[in-house]
C-alpha cells in the first residue's frame, strides 16, 4: 500500500512568514545599531578623557618637577621663571606661560636669555585655561601654585597644584633674570 500526502510542498514561505522575520530582523538590527553607535560614543569620550588627562599629567609633572628642583622662582607678568637644578652642579633657567590656549616652555642657560618671541618657544600642554584671574600661575615666596583647566574634545581635566623651590646653590650664582 501507498500512501500520498496532500499538500506537503515545504518549498517557500507565506507572505505572513517574510513579514515576521523581516519584522524580527529589523529590531534585531537596530539594536545592533544603537549598541554599536553607543559604543562608538563611549569610545571617543573614553579618549578625549585620556588625552586630557595625560596632557594634565605631562603640566603637572613638567612645572612641578622643575620646581621642587629650583633654588629661586618668580612670576613676570603671566611668565613663570625658574631656575632648576640639572645634576650635582648644573642649573638651567626654565619658563613657562600660556599662548593662544598652550602652554609654552622654554629652557636656557643662565646668563642667557630666554627667545624673545614666544613663537619660539616649545607647545607643553595644547588647549590650557588659566582659572587664577585667566592664569595658570600664582607665585608667592618660593611657592608655586597651578590653577588649569587641560581640554581635549568635550573633556576637561582640572589641575591644581602647589611646589615650594627647595634646591639649594653655594658660591657665586648665575641669574636667569
């Protein structure tokens, strides 16, 4: 005996089946969309974040540095000037001051003097706001105080920040200024 089965023709879909499924795809693929997108977000936030804050590391660790090693500090105008002790007998003057939103520095012998142009003068920090009356120096003694805001993108990274000069020089010294 032979038995027949009607209508067993699996061989397409129903115009109701595509619909599901394309209905199914479409929310499967925006959520795919939205996940992707966030994270693309996230990723760029995540980055400006981090260069800001390496940039805010880099101000902090370069001017404080300098700093802690100079045996005399000043403030002329919106210039910080240091004199910075290089090894056991060697000394360097150092300045730093805000241009354009950078932060510029410059090193020179003492005796000499600093470039004249600040154009010369080497980008520590890019994007840098002074928020001590628009600057990023304060110098009262031998004290240096930082107040900075570092941006990169929609980031920004407060610095804030204080260092005493403690180097100390015997004999005749060679200013910087």
């Amino acid at each position: 005996m032979r038995y027949r089965l009607l209508n067993d023709d699996d061989s397409g879909l129903t115009l109701v089946e595509l619909i599901v499924y394309v209905v199914i795809a479409g929310i499967f693929g925006s959520l795919l969309s939205v996940i992707f997108i966030t994270s693309v977000q996230v990723d760029s936030q995540t980055r400006d974040r981090d260069r800001a804050t390496g940039a805010a590391q880099v101000l902090t660790t370069h001017v404080m540095g300098s700093v802690r090693n100079a045996s005399a500090v000043r403030l002329s105008g919106a210039v910080l000037q240091a004199r910075v002790a290089t090894g056991t007998a060697d000394w360097e003057c150092r300045s730093w001051t805000l241009s354009g939103g950078d932060l510029v520095y410059a090193s020179f012998s003492p005796g000499a003097s600093a470039p004249a142009s600040i154009s010369q003068w080497k980008t520590l920090v890019r994007d840098v706001t002074g928020t001590q009356s628009g600057q990023a120096f304060t110098v009262s003694g031998n004290r240096v105080t930082i107040g900075a805001v570092v941006s990169a993108g929609a980031a920004k990274v407060p610095v804030t920040g204080a260092a005493v000069a403690r180097a100390k020089q015997e004999g005749t010294v060679t200013p910087c200024w």
